[in-house]
C-alpha cells in the first residue's frame, strides 16, 4: 500500500456516495415523517448584557435565537489563525486565502507566553504584532474574534500562561497575584487593539473569556468569569459579544457571557489506542449543544451551566474541529467527509455561529531557545511537537490548503448568501430517531424551518463506521399549511451521504418547491440573477415549481406542480420563469465541479470560478496557484472553460545519504496525567538515524516550493546545524515543508533525523498507516525526498 498524501489521504465523495453496492436497510422504507409547526422559541433581545454593538460599519446584536447584523438575521462562518504561529510576512495572503474559502469572521488566541518571552516585557513586534494582523483583518472586510485567555490551552505550554506566573501565583483563580499580572497582560493587549474595536469601525467584534473553564471553588467558577469579564470593561474591551467556552461542564455567570460550543471528529487527547466509538458529532441534537469530551484540562462533576441557558442564548459555535492535531500517543487521520458531515449536521442542529478549531495550522515560536508547547512532563494532558502545529486543517502549516478546504466551502458559501434565511429557522425533530450515537441502521435527519420554507438535512456518515442504505427513501415534513412529500421519485441515500435540500425556497420572487440539490451561492450577470446549486446525489436532480411555471429543460405536471429531473454539470443553466414573467437562472453544479468552486469579489461584483487550482481573490485579481502542475484550467461561471500552460520549475527527487544509522529506541514510558504513552526525552533522539541532503538555493526563486518526505518512524526532526527547522510525529502522511520561509537557509546542507518507531509501541495509528510499517521491531526509514514547485497563474 502506498504511503498516504496529506493532500488526498482518506479522501471521499463529499456530498455523497453511490449506494447500490452497499446492504439496504429495507427494500421499500416507507416516507420519513416530521412535523415542522412549531414556531419555536419567542425572539428576545437585550437581556444579555453584551458591550457596544453599533458603530460607523452598522449594528451587531444577539437575540436568544441568533446574530443579528444591521438587525437581520446573520450566520457568520469563524475560523481560527493564530498569527503568533505564522510568518507575518504572509499573514495577508493567509487572510485572503481564509476569505476565499467563505470565513468572514477570523479569531484567534493571544497566546500570553508567546508575547512575554521574559518576566515583565511583552513584545508586539514581528510575527507578535497584533495590530498589524487585526488591520489586515480590517482591510479585506474580515471581521476579528479576540481570544485573550488569559489561559487560551491551544496545546501551548501552562494553557499559554508565562511560566513564572504559573509558579508564582493561583492561576485561573481571583487570586489577587494572579488578577494584577492578567490586569497587566490585558493593559498591554488594549493598547495595541485601542481604536479598532466595533464601536470605533475597526473589525473586533469579540472577545472569549478564558477557556473550557470548569473550576469551581473560592475564587473560581463564575466568580472568576466575573471578575475577568469585569477587568475586561473596566480597561475597556468593549465589543458586541462576549462569549465562553460551553463544554466540559463549565461555569458562568448567566446574562453575562454567551456560551460557544463546539465538537470533533476524534480526540487525539485520548488515551486509548484503539478506534473510538461512532462520534456524537455525527448526530443531530434536539435536547443539548454540548458535545462530549472536548480535551478540557480540568474536569468538575457537577451539571454545567450551557444546557440551562439555551432558552436564553443562541447556539454558537467556535471549536467545531476543522481538522485534529496527530499527538504522540494517538495519531488519527481524517477524511475531508469526517469533518464536513459533521460540521453540516450541526449547522442541521442549529449552530448559528460556524466557529472552527482550527482553520489555519501553524508552528509553535521558540522562547529564547526553549519550547513553548503542551507536554506531559510540564503538567499538561497531551505531549504535541516541539514546532509543529498541524492540525489537518483546511489551510495547513505552510498555507497549503487542503482537501477538507473543498468539501467545506459550498456549505460556507451557503451560509454567506443565504445564512440571514437559515439562522432565524426552528430546528425539528423527526418522528423516529436514532437511539444513540451508535446506531448506525436508523436514517439521522432534521429539518429548520419557518413557516412554509426551510431546509432538510441528512447526515449518512460516520468517521471509521459503515452506515446502512436508505433505497426508495422520501420525507414528509408536516408545515402549518399541510404536509409536504418530496421528492417525487424516492431516492436512494447511500451509506457516507451527508448533504440539505430546500424547500419553499424564494428565488428571487420565483418560489422553489423543493429540491434534490443543495443550495450554494447566489451570482448575477447581465441576464438577471444565477442562483448555483449542487447535486448531492448520483443522477439527475429533482427540482419542484408551483403550477405555471415554465423551464428550459423537459418537466412534468403532477400533483399541481411541474416538476423537472435535470443532469447537473459544470454548465447546465435552467432558466425559470414565473407566471407574471419573472425569470431567474439556476446553475446545477455537479458534484465534482461543487467541489471545485471558489466563491469571491472579481472588479467588485460577486463571482464564482470553478478550478482545480487553490485560488486566492486579490485586490488585483483572483490568483490560481497549484503544486507540480502547470497547466491551469478554470472556468468563471456562467462562461466557458478555459486553460493556460505557465512556465516553472518541475518537480525533482532530491538525493540524500545517511549519516547515521539509528540505534535501538528505549522502552516507551507510561505516566503523566493521561497514564498513557509518554513522549520520549530529548536524549532518546541519541537512537534516531540521521540523512542528510541539499536543497537547490534558488528553489523559491519563482515562488514557494514544497520538500515532501515519504518517510517510516516515530519521530522526524529537520536541521539546519542545530537549529531545529520542523518535526513531525509519523502518522503514514507524506510530510510537506514549505520551504520559502527557509530562502536564506537553501544551498546548505540539511539533515532529517528519525526516531526509530518500535513495533510494540502503546500508540493508535490508523489502520491505512499501520499498513505501510515493514515488518521489525523497530523502523526508521527515508524512502524519498521530493521537491515540488508552486507555480500561479491569474486567469
């Protein structure tokens, strides 16, 4: 088997999957029925006591069912980037690239032991300055969440907090000790955000107190949340909304922090080696919005206050895992579907707020030379790499963007243009509903509506477990005007199908009755608007029209409606025309070219692009840019496809030789707090095989280059000398480094050291990983160097 890529490993169909090869559930399963009449909650507003929400760009506002934007509906899609673990020098194109793939809102931890590297001095120069990432936030229309801690976890040393205040002080706690050094940190923080704050016109709309805090006891617990909301006013971080975590049983004063949720596809804090149990992630939740374990670092027993407060709060979410970072003891893999069902079944279970965790990977800064991330040894659950911070994001360490980046953006792309419909819509239950989060034979769906219209959910995907088929499937949803059966001719939902349809959908005062496609964007040309659709399952789409409607595409009348089977493709325009001569164009995407589209403003007008190439829209124009390949294609809807063939480097294999044959690895340790597999100590690296190799000194003369490693081992550490470039725990990717942050470092030698990985090893690897290990006691092999251009081109 060969080794996995980490820009295609796991990869799957997205939207869905063919079903006639997989065991059906029932033969004939009968329609599936829901009653969507109640309104749900009454909408109120101002009993959260939130700061200043108008300012010279508009109003934002929170009710207890959702945002508000200029007093509509608004359903923003967060993405986490922590600038301190990311070259300023690239933090716009990063932002542009976090744009593209539909974020508008970008948060981020001030992680306090990244700026204070010595007792008493913060620094906010270079990679630190945050003012000059909130400004570029500012300058391309992108909104800021501020995540201040004072501890933020973030798999950073002591949560983020300085060591000496760790040691000299109770942290997490109104110890007066601790209370003057957070005054201190938070003083220093404001004065570098002052003026860009909502209120003034700046992008901050934010701030998250603490994190997944659930201590209780003197001086903790809600009164702690209190007092730091209280600092928080009294220097003067006023902002629209204030928020806390809302998992592991947390504590918080009512009325004055709204609680933000969140979930993952595994948990890579775990300390079983085996495979987890089906995730609750990949249901719907009707009773609850707290997700299980989240990694918390501390745990109380008691009930936490987020369930009591969800009459009060809307359901918002900032941790919902965009991927999941490999950690020594447990090194999970996921597919693109593993994240987007299960971020999609959440938005079905009514987030109103897409809050991911993490969007944007990175790498931990060195402190003067010493490490600044978790480790058991230093008190913390989990040991992560010295540097990197890989979180099998959509966008990576090195601002590759990844294969999850495009299973995610037509549902962001969904929220930009139709999120103000969604957001204000009551979720509904179905009749029958799975009995746990391991039932896998009982179909998950829900609906949120209102009124006649709303949006029907499915979800036929969980991570690592085969779900069953659903043949001649058709739901009835009950509306307050009587019940709704569509679609008309029973499908089939395969097993790792996940996807929403509309219903009583407004298009443009043209009224679409259902269909078997998912709603992505709305665009215009000089014919009048394009509403894009993608098809979510194999075969033609079923779209419903009242009586009277004309289509350009073959239809049919029954039971009062005319309804059409369409084959999607990249090109397929249907033209729909109401009545009273109302006419509007639908762009049914296949669900290949859905995969493919990118969303942006070209010369200031909303547009779409479908391209394999990652694509970035710029001030000067969109950019496409692609690794090894340098023929381009593209095709800017609704017009026709195009290419081009730019010049570039090749990709090259790099020679290299070993410089040391590994040793025999000690024992791994079991201990810390997890009892679990411990990271091996520094001097075990003794043990590690050594290569080494040179990099071309112009390889990023004509802009980044990739090295990838294939490599077999436990853990990989590349040099410069001594300096220590990047590592990696092995989890059966390909390892990828980009390399144009490493310019003034080409041309000389470099050396790779891997620790040998022992074949009794306590540690969970993926199955497809475990595969690709030779047979041995130990393994610690280089099979091959690559070096891959990034080449671009602008359409």
């Amino acid at each position: 088997m060969p080794t996995i890529d980490r820009r295609t490993a796991l990869t799957a169909t997205g939207l869905a999957a063919m079903g006639a090869a997989f065991p059906a559930r029932s033969a004939a399963q009968s329609a599936l029925d829901l009653d969507a009449r109640d309104p749900g909650l009454p909408l109120k507003s101002g009993h959260l006591r939130m700061g200043t929400g108008t300012g010279p760009n508009g109003a934002i506002g929170v009710t207890n069912r959702f945002l508000t934007r200029d007093g509509r509906p608004w359903l923003p899609v967060m993405g986490e980037f922590h600038f301190t673990r990311f070259p300023c020098a690239y933090w716009e194109e990063e932002l542009l690239k976090m744009k593209a793939a539909g974020v508008t809102v970008v948060a981020s931890y001030i992680l306090w032991n990244h700026v204070e590297l010595l007792p008493g001095r913060i620094d906010w120069t270079g990679d630190r300055d945050i003012r000059r990432f909130v400004t570029l936030c500012q300058a391309h229309d992108l909104l800021f969440f501020l995540r201040p801690g004072p501890w933020g976890h973030a798999e950073a040393r002591f949560g983020g907090i300085p060591d000496w205040i760790v040691a000299g002080t109770r942290p997490r706690s109104n110890d007066p000790a601790y209370m003057v050094e957070v005054e201190r940190f938070w003083r220093n923080l404001h004065d570098q955000v002052s003026g860009l704050f909502w209120k003034d016109g700046g992008p901050i709309v934010g701030m998250q107190i603490e994190n997944e805090y659930n201590l209780d006891g003197q001086g903790q617990g809600r009164a702690h949340i209190a007092a730091l909301k209280g600092l928080a006013r009294d220097i003067g971080y006023d902002v629209p909304l204030y928020t806390v975590t809302g998992w592991d049983q947390t504590l918080y004063p009512k009325g004055e922090v709204v609680p933000v949720h969140g979930g993952y596809p595994d948990e890579p804090w775990s300390a079983k080696t085996t495979k987890l149990p089906p995730k609750e992630n990949y249901l719907f939740r009707f009773d609850s919005r707290v997700s299980g374990d989240l990694g918390a670092q501390t745990r109380n027993n008691r009930r936490g206050d987020a369930d009591d407060d969800m009459a009060d709060t809307p359901f918002l979410g900032a941790e919902y895992g965009g991927g999941v970072p490999v950690m020594y003891r447990r090194r999970p893999l996921l597919a693109p579907a593993d994240v987007a069902a299960a971020v999609t079944t959440q938005v079905g279970s009514g987030v109103n707020l897409l809050g991911y965790y993490m969007f944007h990977s990175g790498a931990n800064p060195l402190a003067n030379g010493r490490s600044l991330e978790e480790t058991q040894r230093s008190g913390g659950y989990n040991d992560c790499p010295v540097i990197a911070y890989d979180f099998q994001a959509p966008i990576g360490q090195y601002g590759e963007v990844n294969a999850v980046n495009a299973a995610l953006r037509p549902l962001h792309y969904f929220l930009s243009a139709y999120g103000d419909r969604l957001a204000p819509m009551t979720v509904h239950a179905p009749a029958i509903q799975p009995a746990g989060k391991d039932d896998l034979e009982t179909l998950r769906w829900s609906v949120r509506a209102a009124g006649g219209s709303g949006f029907l959910f499915v979800n036929n995907h969980v991570r690592q477990y085969a779900t069953a088929a659903h043949p001649a499937t058709r739901f009835t949803v009950t509306l307050a005007d009587g019940p709704l059966t569509f679609p008309a001719r029973a499908v089939t939902i395969a097993p790792g199908a996940y996807f929403f349809w509309p219903f009583g959908m407004d298009l443009d005062g043209i009224m679409l009755d259902w269909a078997t496609a998912q709603p992505v964007t709305r665009i215009a040309d000089a014919d009048g608007p394009i509403h894009v659709f993608a098809a979510t399952l194999p075969g033609p789409v079923e779209l419903a029209f009242p009586a009277g409607t004309r289509l350009s595409a073959p239809s049919r009348t029954e039971q009062g409606r005319v309804i059409a089977d369409v084959a999607p493709a990249p090109d397929r325009m249907l033209t729909v025309t109401a009545p009273d001569g109302r006419r509007v164009h639908i762009l049914l995407l296949d669900q290949t070219s859905a995969s493919h589209l990118w969303v942006g403003d070209i010369d200031g007008k909303r547009s779409a692009i479908v391209t394999t190439a990652d694509t970035l829209f710029a001030p000067q124009g969109p950019l496409l840019r692609q690794r090894g390949s340098a023929r381009f294609d593209w095709r800017i809807l609704p017009g026709p496809s195009a290419s081009a063939t730019v010049k570039g480097p090749t990709p090259a294999t790099i020679r290299f030789t070993q410089s040391r044959a590994a040793g025999d690895a000690p024992p791994i340790v079991i201990g810390g707090p997890a009892k679990a597999a411990m990271q091996p100590l520094p001097e075990a690296h003794r043990a590690a095989a050594a290569f080494t190799f040179t990099l071309p000194a112009d390889a990023v003369e004509s802009g980044d280059a990739f090295l990838e490693i294939d490599w077999r081992g436990d853990i990989g550490r590349l040099f410069d000398g001594t300096a220590m470039l990047d590592d990696a725990y092995w989890d059966g990717r390909i390892w990828r480094i980009g390399l144009k942050r490493f310019a003034d470092r080409l041309g000389r030698p470099w050396t790779l050291t891997i620790l040998p990985l022992r074949a009794d090893a306590p540690i969970y690897l993926d199955d497809m990983a475990r595969a690709t290990l030779p047979p041995g006691d130990q393994v610690a092999r280089l099979l091959a160097l690559r070096l891959v251009p990034e080449l671009e081109h602008r359409p």
